[in-house]
C-alpha cells in the first residue's frame, strides 16, 4: 500500500512539474485571483458605503434608494461571476484533460 502511495506521489510530482499543468494553474490563479478579489471588494462595499456615506439612502427611482439598486447588482453580479467561472471551468476542462491523457500515454510506455 505504502509502495503504491510513494508511486502515485512520484506521479503527480513528475505531472506538476510539467509546462501544461503550470499553464492550467496559471490561468486559474489569473482567472480566480481577480473574480474574487473584484466580488469580495463589491460585497463588502454596501455595508461599508451605507455605514460612512449617505448618498445611498437617496431616492433613485421613486421611493427605491440606491442602497437597493446596489443590493440588487450584488444578485445580478453574483449570476454574472458564475456564469463566467462556469465557461472558464468549461476550458480548464479541456486543459486538464489534455493533462491526463498526456500522463496516461507516459504511464502506458514507462
């Protein structure tokens, strides 16, 4: 069991060190990094904007404040980031794929 486990490590090692699997972790980190950071800073903007600032409670359309228009992009942004990480999961798929039959060609001639 152990001798299997120091097998499949020495798998992964060789599959990490490889130029496909850098470039499929460098697209993610491009893509996840900023989406993150771009929802953490829009979520937390509400609460600390209506906290601080007054130009929220102003009326917007009819009686609805700004506050509310901007709670409301918040769902509308939410939808919009996982349609978005959805699609880019859609193309690392196919980068891991590629990943995996590459590895599984150097098992079947190692």
């Amino acid at each position: 069991m152990k001798e299997n486990s120091l097998k499949t490590a020495a798998e992964y090692s060789t599959i990490a060190e490889s130029p496909s699997f850098k470039e499929l972790i460098r697209k993610k980190r491009n893509f996840i990094l900023p989406s993150s950071l771009f929802f953490l800073i829009f979520y937390f903007a509400l609460p600390v904007l209506t906290a601080y600032f007054k130009f929220l409670n102003e009326p917007a359309i009819g009686p609805v404040s700004w506050a509310w228009v901007f709670g409301f992009a918040q769902f509308i942004m939410t939808w919009v980031l996982c349609i978005l990480y959805s699609k880019k999961a859609a193309e690392f798929d196919v980068l891991v794929d590629g990943i995996a039959e590459k590895a599984a060609n150097n098992k079947e001639v190692s």
